[in-house]
C-alpha cells in the first residue's frame, strides 16, 4: 500500500470520528440544558369560521361606557376586542360606526340631543365640560361589523323605520339617534343590515334593554316590560335568520338587573337629622300616623281587612324620624291599600326599608327642595319620592319572572341552535356575591372601584368589556373547538381622563 493510500484512510477516519465527536458533544450540550423548547401555538377556528364577523345587541355590544358612546370606549368594545382575537385564526376586518370625539353625547341639527360622558372627579362621576361634535344627521356610509345600538330592545332589531330620522321627532318616538347615523337606508332594520354583509359568525346579545328599561324607570309603567309573546316571536327570528345562512356564534343572556350597581349604591336611609328637625318633622306627619290608624280601623269594622293585616300595614306606613344619621327616605308605594277614598291626605306613602331599590341618579335628588327656599318641602323627607325614585320588592319580583321567562327562551333558541352561550345572569351573580378573580384583579360590582361596572352603574368599563369577551372567547372555545387566547386585564383601564376628549 503506498503513501498515497494510507493518508487518504487515516483522514477518512479523522474526519468520521470528528463527526461523531460533533454528533455526541451536540447531545450532550442538549441533555444538559434543561431550558423546554416553547413550540408556536397555532391558532385555530375549530368549526367556526371567523372570516365575516358580525355583532349585534344594545350598549353593551356597542361599547357605552361612562354614560355616552364615544371613541376610546368603541375601541374597547366587547365585539372589538374579540375580533382581535378572531384575527389570530382568520378573522377579517372589524368595522365599528365610530363617534367623532372622546366626549360622548351628540347633535341632532346642531342641538345637543345626548349628553357627554362621566368622569372620576376624584369624589364621584362627574360629566365632561364639553359639546358633543356627532351629528347625527351626518350619516355614516358603508357597512358596519359592530351592529349594537345603545338603547334597543328586542324588536327594535327588526323594526322597519327604525333608523329614520324623522322617527326622532316622534311621540313617542320611533328611531333611534345612534342607528339613524349607520343604517343603510330610512326603511331598512338593524337584522337587515346585519344579513346583508353574509356573517359566517355573529354574537347576540338583546333583551337587556326589554326589562331594564322598566327597572331604569323605578317600575313606574312609562317603559314597560316586553310582552313575553314578543319577545319570544322576535328572538327566535333573529337567531333562525342569523344562522339560516349557516353562521355559528356566541349569545349572551339577560344579567338580573337589578344587581347593577345603578341600583345597588344609593342607601335607603342616607337622611341625617338632628334632634330639632327630626322633632319638626315627625310633628308634621303626626296628622298623617294617626289618620292611618283611623282608616284601617274602619276598614277593620267593615271586614275589609282583619286586624292582623291592618296591624302590619300600619306598622309598614307610620313614619317616623330621629336625631340620627341614618334616616329612611319617604316615598311612595302604589302596592299599598288605597285609603284616599277615606282621607285624601293619606297617600300610599312610606319610609323604605333596605328591600327597596334606589335608583343611582336619586343620590343628587335627595335632599333637595321641592320649592326652592323652602327648607318644608324637602325630597325624600316632607315630601315623598316619586316611583320613578324607587324599585319596590313588587316590582323587582315583575322584572325577575320576566328576566327568568326570557333567558328560558334564550336557552332554548341556543340549544336548538347549538351555539355558544355566555351565562351573563351567573357571572354578574358571582360578581355581586364576592367577586371575580381576573387575572390579578378580584372584579366586583361597587360604584367606581368595583372594576366591572362604569361611572354610570349600568354599563361595564373598558376592563370589565375584556372580561365578557374573554368569557365568550371560552365559550366559543367549548364549543367550536377553536383555541383563541384571552386578553390581560391589565391591557384595559377602568377610567377615562377628563383630557380625554
């Protein structure tokens, strides 16, 4: 063998064994790392598909907040942000009929129709000192992806004319300021517009408005409840038609309203008194205590009523005042036994008791005079609260068997349909029992600092919208088998600067 020969075999095996060397030393290196190797998640639709997506609902599909629609609080929309993250498994674009500003409320021909938004004034909500710049006459062109109208109720969604601007100058009226502005038409509905862009995938949410008008109201019959037969015509015929097309989606249900911090924050008794003028004022509803007792006796007498049911009814109805800082307002209840055909002076008038309901805007009505000047005329004192003031435990009862008749048929619709479904009504009761762990904040339902409800004790704040959309992400996820990642809490505020505008 020649020298030629021999050198090209002793290289072959220095080269073969500095592969080995390379082979095991890459090994080695590995097996002592124990840093895992993160694989990319793919994000995937499941059965779903995210490609047209369209939301329709009220305010909370909107995105109100603080009071008011405006910018920021559209961007941070329930349907926006969970169209973002639609975008991560074929979503396509996400369009929402924008106000003009950050202030909220808007014109109608120039005149102010709506107000601006609340702000945190560093004590309580507080409205921007500014002009809203959203015409509503200036409509809007195009389609829209984010169908929610603020103040719609069920039906509203298929009423032909309901965003007609002459429907504003109705009485009552028939149109609605915030769909006049993105309806395609005069004549056209809010189903209609929302068919007509083919969704492959919806979110529903209605029927809030169907009870909470009347709750917003006090129960005083000037926003009734939505007759069950109507309701129940008109969800089924949104859910058929928005699926008829072979579109899946995610419903939400109806919350218990009443659990809202708009109802939940003013007190039944938040009257001080001193000794003086809570001696002045139970000597002026002495006539009226002792007129009381006179009439039922008489009813009493007669067989009216018997003695026992008098005896709780009179107990109900004395009002009586003390030196203390923690006096129950006066107002009035239509649930109790009509005695003006006795006496005139004795109205269905009562003190509340922690049973009752006051509705948020009454803090700033308490206490004020009914005839300026005149420190006797007193609202919520000497003279009784209005039932528009008030939620009554007959009128709450009225909203909780509507609120439960319309999740059943919600329920229902969702089954027969197979779509995702967002327990609304149990998350806001988790909420109101102690709260919510998200993230690294524990959401609850208090005025300002709860975390979930805005300054208008209606309406959730930006963090609380991420919430409900990480809710519906899950559900969808249940559902369709998709994988959409949630958003961060810390991502979303809970306030909105006064500067903001």
């Amino acid at each position: 063998m020649n020298n030629d020969n021999l050198k090209k075999i002793f290289m072959n095996t220095q080269y073969k064994w500095l592969i080995l060397l390379l082979i095991f030393g890459f090994i080695a290196c590995e097996s002592d790392d124990d840093t895992p190797v993160e694989e990319e998640v793919v994000i995937t639709s499941g059965d779903a598909d995210f490609s047209k997506f369209v939301a329709l609902g009220n305010s909370l599909t909107a995105g109100f907040t603080d009071n008011a629609l405006f910018i920021a609080g559209q961007e941070n929309s329930m349907p926006n942000i969970l169209a973002q993250q639609f975008a991560l498994a074929g979503g396509g674009e996400f369009t929402q009929p924008l106000m003009s500003d950050n202030i909220g409320g808007a014109l109608l021909g120039g005149t102010p129709i709506l107000g601006p938004r609340l702000f945190f004034n560093g004590s309580g909500p507080a409205p921007l000192a500014a002009t809203p710049t959203t015409e509503i006459t200036a409509g809007l062109s195009g389609s829209f992806n984010n169908m929610g109208v603020p103040g719609a109720k069920s039906f509203h969604l298929v009423a032909p004319g309901y965003g007609d601007v002459a429907g504003l100058m109705a009485m009552p009226a028939t149109a609605n300021p915030y769909f006049v502005r993105m309806a395609s038409s005069p004549t056209t509905t809010v189903l209609a517009d929302a068919m007509a862009q083919s969704p492959t995938f919806f979110s529903l949410w209605i029927g809030n408005n169907d009870v909470l008008g009347y709750a917003l109201s006090g129960g005083d019959g000037t926003n009734p409840i939505t007759d069950t037969t109507l309701f129940t015509q008109v969800y089924n015929t949104l859910v058929t038609t928005l699926t008829s097309g072979g579109a899946k989606g995610v419903v939400f249900n109806i919350p218990d309203v009443t659990a809202i911090a708009h109802f939940t924050t003013v007190p039944h008794n938040p009257v001080p008194l001193d000794a003086a003028t809570a001696g002045a004022v139970n000597s002026a509803y002495a006539a009226y205590n002792a007129g009381i007792v006179q009439a039922f006796a008489f009813l009493v007498a007669n067989g009216a009523i018997s003695q026992a049911d008098a005896d709780a009814e009179i107990a109900r109805r004395t009002i009586t005042f003390a030196e203390a800082e923690d006096n129950a307002v006066v107002i009035l209840d239509e649930s109790l036994t009509d005695l003006t055909m006795i006496n005139s002076a004795l109205v269905n008038m009562r003190q509340a008791t922690a049973e009752d309901l006051l509705v948020l805007p009454a803090s700033s009505f308490i206490g004020t005079e009914a005839v300026p000047g005149n420190p006797l005329t007193v609202n919520g004192v000497a003279v009784p609260l209005a039932d528009k003031w008030v939620l009554t435990p007959e009128e709450q009862q009225e909203i909780a068997t509507a609120t439960e008749t319309f999740n059943g048929v919600i329920t229902a619709a969702v089954q027969q349909a197979g779509l995702a479904f967002v327990d609304a009504n149990a998350l806001l009761d988790q909420v109101s029992n102690g709260g919510i762990q998200y993230d690294e904040f524990l959401i609850q339902g208090n005025l300002v600092f709860g975390g979930l409800f805005s300054l208008d004790g209606v309406h959730p704040t930006a963090r609380g919208y991420s919430f409900l959309a990480n809710s519906a992400a899950q559900a969808i996820n249940t559902t369709y088998g998709s994988n959409l990642p949630l958003v961060k809490a810390a991502d979303y505020p809970t306030f909105y600067s006064a500067e903001l505008q």
